[in-house]
C-alpha cells in the first residue's frame, strides 16, 4: 500500500512539470473581445483581438516617443524642391520598430516649429525615400522631417535644411514647346530679356500696342496714341513745322494741340489751340496762345476766350486787360499779390466783396439812460490798422436814442456802446475795414 502511495506521487508531481512547460493558451480563443498587453509600469501598450470601432487586430498604444530623423537632402528642381531622407535617425539611433511614416514640412524660417498634424507630405518607406514638394515663389524655404510611430506619437523635429526651388532656363524648353495660348498675360516680364538684347538694335514697320481694340495705347510711325473707350485719343505726333500733341474726338473733327515753334531760341510760340469756333475776333479760331520775343509788343498777349455768346475771355495786351464771363456767371479771384489802377476807375456791375471789409447789424437791450454794450468777436479780417462805422436803425436820433460808440476795434471784431432813454431793442449796422 505504502509503494502504491509513493508511485502514484511520483506520477502526479511528473504530471504537474508537464502541465507547466506545456502552452498556456493551446486550446484558448478570444470570443468578441480583446487581449490587453501592459508593460511592468502598468501602461496600456496594446490591444489584441477586437478594436472599439468593430475591426479586428493589433493597435499600438502609448509607444515610446521615436528619435528624430537624420536631416534631409534637398536639390532645387523646375518650380519646387527634391527631398531625400536616407531612412538614419539622429545620433545613429536604431530606426523604432513601430515606425509609421516620416513627416516632410516644408516652412518659411529655419527656426518655425513644423505642425505634425499639418505636413507638407509624407514618406512612408521606413527604409527611405524622395518626394518633390511644387514651392510657388523662388524665394529660400527650410525642410524639416519628423518621425511618427504607429501610436501617433511624433519625434522632435530635425534640423532645418535650406532650399530654393529653380527658375525655368532655356534648356528646359525645346522649339515650339510653349505655344502662344499656354502663356498667360504678364507671365513673360523683362527679367527674362538680356539686359543688352535690343541694344543698338532698330526696329522698323511695327505696331506695338497694349491691346488690338477698346481702351489701348498705340505706337507706330512715330506717332504715340492712347484711345479711350469711346475711340477719342492723346498723341504725339511730329510735323514739318513742329511738334504738337493733341487731343482728338472720335471722328478726329474737333482737335485741340499744344504745339512749340520757332526760328530761334528767343523767338519761340508755346500754344495751345483748339477746333473751330464761332470766334470773329481771331479767324473763327478758338486759341490760347503766349508769345515771347526779343521786344513787347502791343499784339503779343495771353489770350483765352470762348465762343460767343456762351463763352468768357482773359485778355492781357500792352495797354489792356480785360476780364469778361459768359451768361451762365463766373468769377475772377485774385489769391496772391495786388491790382493797382491809377488815373482810371473800377465798376462793378455785382456785388463787390473784399476780405479787409466786414459788416453786420447787433441787436442790443439797453439798460434806461445808461451806455449798454456788446462785443462781437470770431471775425478774420484782413489789414493791420482797422476802423469801424456803426450807426442805429431808429427814427429818434439824439432824442431816445442818446449815441452810439465803439471800442476794441480789431481783426476779429469790436464792442458797439448804446445810449438810451428807455429799454427798447436797437439795432446797430457796423462795419469794420482793414488797411495797411
């Protein structure tokens, strides 16, 4: 009995060895669930079996934090930069197990930090690879590369690397390549001219101008145009006599010209003249005209004038000068400087206003038999020395109403003093002129 006892132990303790080197999970399943696997700290590293959103699989979680990669290699290409990354880490590090892609970004200083949710691209060979990046501008750009893990987690940023995408040359086109409807207005500038292509060059029988109709400017047979909307232009144009510039409406039947002529450097007519008018004084001709020479003359002028009758005139001759508005009213003004008339008169037909001349009427209550004031001020007459008149609007001079005075008189205003018998409102009409 004893010996029975003894194998039957040494059966069971060999059967417990077995069932402890055998597999755990040999006949195991996961039925509608999943495995978590934790590292020594307690973390979640893993979900195994079935994912939240429904699928089945192996979900990384919480990986550590990759190594940064190794700088890129850049070229410039046609309208972009080629970027290389070798697959290496910074400091030789192992490239992670977990490795999901590298992030390319592509920023606008060497010390902007890249947003990893925002790459310019990415390379997805864990080995290695080149992508090119299109640049719109040939300005310098910085690359920057960042590595992702397979749990979303980026590494830091690698060093900056500069950049800057190359301009078209001519080796890159071949004959006939670029037809006239593939280039956009303003593609082609200057910059792309030598800047002694058409030197010493003389172009001849062409018409250049900045559109084939509507609003343009032209140039051809020396002649420079720029037409309006409504076909009316401005030119320049030579001529056998002078040079003139115009300006022409539509049919080219009303014209006006500024024109320089002249036999010799003190004998020169600057003028400006325009189509025809109803105009007997000057061969039914409309004109502004300046004449210089050696001597004045009682026919040299300025003259400016309209067609009568809607028209005004400026005359300026030897022993006249003469100011006249058409029907529909004008005016003349004066801004700097003097008019002196001597030995002759000046009329005017209007109202004749001047700015060293104010007036007005103040309305006082007077305190009975006792002189009452009031001051008026805010004005801006012109002049140095200034004199007031005043006088009251009443029918009782020297009875009711006593006098009437005046103090402070100045460019801005003056005090007007009323003495009378009773209290009853008075006007006073003043006026003050300014002199040198």
């Amino acid at each position: 009995m004893r010996n029975d006892i003894g194998a039957r132990l040494a059966r069971l303790e060999k059967l417990v060895q077995t069932m402890i080197r055998s597999p755990k999970l040999v006949n195991a399943s996961l039925e509608d669930g999943a495995l978590d696997v934790y590292d020594e700290n307690g973390s979640l590293r893993a979900v195994i079996g079935r994912q939240p959103d429904g699928t089945s699989g192996i979900t990384a979680v919480n990986g550590p934090k990759p190594p940064a990669p190794s700088p890129p290699q850049v070229e410039p290409v046609l309208g972009g930069v080629r970027i290389t990354w070798d697959g290496g880490f910074a400091s030789c590090e192992p490239a992670p197990l977990d490795l999901a892609r590298v992030q390319v970004h592509v920023l606008k200083s060497a010390d902007e930090e890249p947003d990893v949710q925002w790459p310019t691209t990415t390379i997805e060979a864990a080995s290695g690879a080149s992508v090119t990046v299109a640049v719109n501008h040939y300005g310098p750009v910085w690359v920057r590369l960042a590595a992702v893990n397979s749990s979303g987690t980026p590494s830091a940023p690698s060093a900056a690397v500069q950049a800057m995408a190359r301009r078209a040359a001519s080796d890159d086109l071949g004959n006939g390549v670029v037809q006239r409807e593939n280039v956009a207005l303003g593609a082609i500038t200057a910059d792309l001219l030598h800047a002694d292509a058409i030197n010493g060059k003389i172009i001849t029988g062409a018409t250049v101008q900045t559109a084939a109709d509507g609003p343009r400017v032209v140039l051809n047979n020396a002649r420079l145009r720029a037409i309006g909307t409504n076909g009316s232009a401005i030119g320049m144009e030579p001529n056998d006599v002078y040079p003139y510039i115009y300006w022409s409406s539509v049919d080219g039947a009303n014209q006006a010209f500024i024109n320089v002529s002249g036999s010799s450097a003190s004998d020169a007519n600057i003028g400006i003249n325009s189509g025809t008018f109803t105009d007997p004084d000057d061969n039914d001709t409309y004109r502004w005209r300046t004449f210089f020479g050696n001597d004045f003359y009682a026919a040299e002028r300025i003259t400016a004038k309209g067609s009568k009758p809607a028209g005004g005139r400026l005359y300026l001759g030897k022993s006249s000068a003469h100011v006249q508005s058409g029907p529909g009213g004008g005016s003349v003004s004066l801004t700097e400087g003097s008019i002196s008339v001597s030995a002759a008169s000046i009329r005017a037909a209007g109202v004749l206003r001047a700015d060293n001349v104010s007036m007005g009427t103040a309305t006082i209550t007077p305190v009975a038999n006792k002189p009452t004031s009031v001051t008026l001020t805010g004005g801006n007459i012109k002049g140095t020395n200034f004199r007031a008149f005043v006088t009251p609007n009443t029918s009782v001079p020297g009875k009711t109403v006593v006098g009437v005075g005046v103090t402070g008189v100045s460019s801005s205003g003056l005090t007007i003093w009323v003495h009378r018998t009773n209290t009853t409102q008075t006007q006073v009409h003043w006026m003050i002129v300014g002199e040198d």
